[in-house]
C-alpha cells in the first residue's frame, strides 16, 4: 500500500479498494479544503499527532461531523494494517475489504474509549483497538456460523434478539408476536435440552404445544384482539428472528465513500459541514495545558524508556523483534534459540513490569488511584506506547 506523506493528504483522503486490494486513495474536497485552512492558520509546522489529537478534540468537544471525518481519514492506514494481519493470517470467506468495513464502522466506539491522558498516539492506540474488533467479530462469526437457526435463537438474549428484530425494519406490535413466539420456544424446546449449537428442527409434536402456548399468552400479552396463529406461522416466524439475529451480528458495511446515488454523483462524506472553530487551533497551540500535556508525555517517555534500559539483554532484544517485526512467537523463539512458552511467559513478565512502573508513574503524576479500570487504560497505553517507540527504531 503506498502510504501518505503530506499532512493534508493523511486528514483528507479514503482508501479505495479494488475486490480485495488496495487501489490508491481517494480525496474528499470538503476535508482537504478544511485540512489546508486549518494549516494556514497554524503559525508553526505541527506534527500528524498533534492534528490528530486536535480533531479528536474538535470531535468531543464540539456537535459537528467535521472533527470525525478527519479523523476517520486518519485512521485509514492503521485500520488498513489491523485488517491486513487478519486477511493474512486467518482462513475463511471474509476478504481484507469486509475486515477493513468491519473494523472503522467501530471507529466511534474507539474514540470514545480513547483517553488522551494515557495515551498519545491516536494512530497506534487506534491500530490496537482494530485488530481487538476484528478479532471479536470473527468469534462472534463463528459461533452464528455453526449455530443453527434453532441453537442460535437459544443462544441469542432476549435482549439482542429484539436490537436484531428493530435492525430488521419491524414495528413494536410485530416485535412483540417475535418475541412472544421465541419465549415458548425457548420454554417447551431448549430446556434439559444439552445440544445446544446443532440443535434440530422441533417436530410437529412440538411445534404444536409451542403454538398451543403462544396462543394462550397472547391474551394476556398482546391483547384480547390479538389472532391466533398456526404452527406454521410460529416457525416463519423464528426462522426471520433466526437471519435477523445473523444480519444483525454479522452485518454487511457501507463505505463512507459509497455514492449515494446510481449516476456516483455525492457520497456519505459531501453530508460533512466544512466549518472550523479557528479558536481551537490557537488554543491547542498556546495554551499552558498544551505545555503541561507534553511535560507529562516527556516524562511517560523517560520512565518507560528507562525501565526498559534497565532490562536484561534478552528482554530487550525479544521486546526489539516482537514489536518492530512484528513477528510470532514462534519465529522469535527460533531466533533467540529458546521455547515458544518461554518467549510466551518472557513476554509476560516484561509486560507485567513495565505495566507497574507505568501505573506506579501515574499515582504519582497524575494521582489517579489504582482501580481495575485505570490499569486496564494503562495497560492499552503501555502496549500502545511499545508498539510506536519500536516502529521508529
């Protein structure tokens, strides 16, 4: 893939795919127009990271869709790389352009979870966050995949199986009947029943007193005026729950660069306002926090560059391959002549060190208090912070 060079190009521009591979990037003229009036009225030549960071503020802090589409544009090459890595490794239908929509229609998600405080890098806190939202959805995938209809509407909550009936397009009335339907299924088919995923068809016995059921709750339910139905009716009805439940867990993602008419004239992203508050720019520049960010940021990068000078050669050099090659355990237990486990459990202890250096630095700069969801941020961070420091060496 060729990589983006220029500052407004990274803010301003899609990947566009051909079947399953890259084709060139193509440029949104709102964004570019917004990147280069953003860059004209910045005094000095500020870093990517600092663009990003300042989107993500523009993003949280005001109600415009500028700010993300920014940095969706930005996100393009780390969610490109998270993709790929699956595309290669894994096997199965899925191509690396239903991995790469898989994982930026989550990017809202990301950046919500993103915390500036902890984590500088937007584009390698960023990559991270892709390749666990692939990774989820591809075990999400395989479970609908080897479900059938009937194990995986007892699989399903009641809870996500009405998401996927409103997903389908169906009114509060008819969700009700869905629902009903599936609760007597649940009550007389799945219960003392042990084969869950393979789970077959119910026969006519059964789908009978499922029925049978149905239409005796339903008064109660639904309301008096509401008709009874066959058996038939009832399995139609799981049946749809059943793809509902599938298209809802496994659905297919637009592009955001996707025209929205036949003709191709306008795309998702000629929706995006293209005005900027000039004031942001001149206060993430100037202002005394901005300072006080990059002292800590400073300081992050002295305690963790120092506590990894402080480990042995070993540690160090398995921290080198693993990170700035990319390579599997494996491979780097061949190369430093030892066991997968031992590069496994290495690994492990490292991390594990790092981690409370990390985490001891943050009690006593940031005062934050040690709870499980601060050292969950922390320990992002931390994998974050190693997988930037070693792709510059």
């Amino acid at each position: 893939m060729q990589r983006r060079q220029e500052t407004v190009e990274i803010f301003s521009t899609f990947i566009q795919f051909d079947i399953d591979k890259f084709n060139g990037w193509i440029t949104d003229a709102k964004l570019r127009r917004s990147m280069k009036a953003c860059l004209e009225k910045s005094s000095s030549k500020e870093s990517d990271n600092f663009w990003a960071l300042y989107w993500y503020k523009v993003w949280e802090t005001q109600s415009t869709s500028l700010g993300y589409a920014h940095l969706a544009a930005y996100s393009q090459e780390a969610c490109y790389w998270a993709a790929r890595k699956f595309a290669l490794n894994v096997s199965g239908h899925s191509s690396l352009a239903d991995y790469f929509q898989i994982a930026i229609a989550h990017l809202t998600k990301i950046l919500k979870a993103f915390n500036p405080q902890y984590s500088s890098h937007l584009k390698s806190y960023a990559q991270l966050s892709f390749e666990r939202i692939i990774r989820d959805a591809l075990r999400v995938r395989r479970e609908v995949d080897i479900c059938s209809n009937w194990g995986l509407l007892h699989k399903i909550s009641r809870k996500r199986l009405i998401k996927s009936l409103q997903n389908m397009g169906l009114n509060n009335q008819n969700i009700e009947s869905y629902v009903l339907a599936w609760e007597c299924f649940q009550e007389l088919y799945t219960a003392a029943n042990t084969d869950i995923r393979q789970r077959s068809k119910p026969d006519t016995t059964r789908w009978q007193a499922i029925t049978n059921l149905y239409n005796i709750q339903r008064l109660t339910r639904l309301g008096a005026n509401s008709a009874a139905i066959n058996p038939q009716t009832i399995e139609k009805w799981l049946l749809e729950s059943a793809q509902a439940i599938r298209n809802f867990l496994y659905p297919k993602f637009v592009s955001a660069d996707t025209p929205l008419k036949d003709d191709g004239d306008g795309s998702l992203l000629d929706m995006l306002p293209g005005n900027v508050q000039d004031s942001l720019i001149a206060e993430m520049v100037e202002q005394e926090e901005a300072a006080s960010f990059k002292d800590q940021q400073t300081q992050l990068n002295e305690v963790l560059n120092q506590a990894i000078a402080a480990l042995d050669e070993k540690s160090q050099k398995l921290l080198q391959v693993y990170y700035s090659k990319q390579s599997t355990q494996t491979e780097i237990a061949k190369q430093l002549e030892i066991k997968q486990y031992q590069v496994s459990r290495l690994l492990s202890r490292i991390k594990k060190s790092l981690l409370l250096t990390l985490t001891q630095w943050s009690q006593n700069i940031l005062h934050t208090s040690p709870t499980s969801d601060v050292i969950a941020s922390i320990n992002i961070s931390l994998e974050e912070w190693l997988k930037f420091h070693y792709s510059q060496t």
